[in-house]
C-alpha cells in the first residue's frame, strides 16, 4: 500500500472506473497531451472548467502537471480554481512545493495561488518544501507571500523543520526572513 505522500508522486491520471463521461476523459487527455485547441473545443461545449476526477484532480492540476502552462492560462482564463484541492486537500502548490518543482511553484505564486492554504493535515507549502530540502522552492514561496511563520498542527514552523533536517540554506534564508520580514529576500529581484 502507498502511502499518501507516495501517491502524489505519480502521474495524475483519471481513475479506472471514475464516474465521468467519456467527453471528461477526452478532455483530460487533450489536456495532457498538451491539445490546446481540443481543450477549448472541450470547454466551450461544456465540459466543467473545475471539472475533478475520482482523486480529485482537476484539469489544471493535470495541465500543471505536465507543465502544459499554455493550457493552465487558459483554463484560468476559463475560471479554473488555481486552488481547487484534490482528495487529501493537495493544491496544484502544495504537490509543487513538496516535489521541489520551482517553475511550477513560480507559475503558480504568479497567478496568485493561496501561498499559505493548508492541506486537510494542516500542512502547508512552505513548511513541505522546508522539509524536504527545496531552497529554490522556498525562496519563491516566501516572495509570493508564504507566511515564514505559520505554525503546522504539531506545533512547529518551516525553520523547526529545516533546522531538524539539516538544510542549513533554508535555515539561513528562513532566518534572514524572521529578522526582517518586510525586507526583500537576497536572490530575488
């Protein structure tokens, strides 16, 4: 049995046996063959722009996954809810952050995804990204707003959980954020 964190690693895909019609399927395949033009043909006869599988995965999380960011636009040029979450509350961020994909997270902070929504765990970006080691990641979180300081369920904030896993960098970074929290951070422009 996978464990939760395990199952996010894989490729979003439509559940066997999902209740959806045929036309969700052929959209979310155009959607992740990257079918511009099928996936507005999709839309404008009615598929739902928030439209989510068995797991919960929306066609933008599908979009972003593959990093088809044309399609993303345009489904959030649709309405799309850039923070609809999955099944266990993963945001397209969240799942981002935790798998260190900087250009993802990037795309995401600059059309204005919730930075500081927590997972049905209470876990959030910044603290995931902390834990696993992703500098870059974090350092584009906290310029989108990632609250430096937001307290995860057990009590404990990203520099705990750097501090606990050795990744000094993050340490360093979180550090400088604490001291000054309005001050930009060094690296970003």
């Amino acid at each position: 049995m996978q464990s939760l964190k395990e199952e996010h690693k894989l490729r979003p895909t439509v559940a066997r046996g999902a209740a959806h019609s045929s036309v969700e399927a052929a959209c979310v395949e155009a959607v992740q063959e990257g079918r511009l033009a099928r996936v507005r043909v999709f839309l404008r006869d009615g598929v739902a722009v928030n439209w989510q599988d068995a797991k919960g995965f929306s066609l933008l999380f599908h979009a972003i996954f593959r990093r088809h960011f044309t399609i993303a636009e345009e489904l959030l040029a649709q309405g799309a809810n850039i923070d609809l979450a999955d099944n266990h509350g993963w945001t397209p961020l969240f799942w981002a952050a935790f798998n260190g994909h900087t250009d993802i997270v990037g795309f995401l902070v600059a059309h204005r995804a919730a930075a500081n929504a927590a997972t049905h765990e209470c876990d959030r970006p910044l603290f995931m990204a902390a834990y696993k080691g992703h500098l870059e990641v974090v350092r584009v979180l906290l310029a989108g707003g990632a609250r430096w300081d937001a307290i995860e369920s057990g009590g404990r904030d990203a520099l705990w959980v750097a501090r606990m896993n050795g990744h000094h960098e993050i340490v360093k970074l979180l550090e400088t954020k604490a001291a000054a929290p309005d001050a930009p951070l060094p690296g970003t422009h």
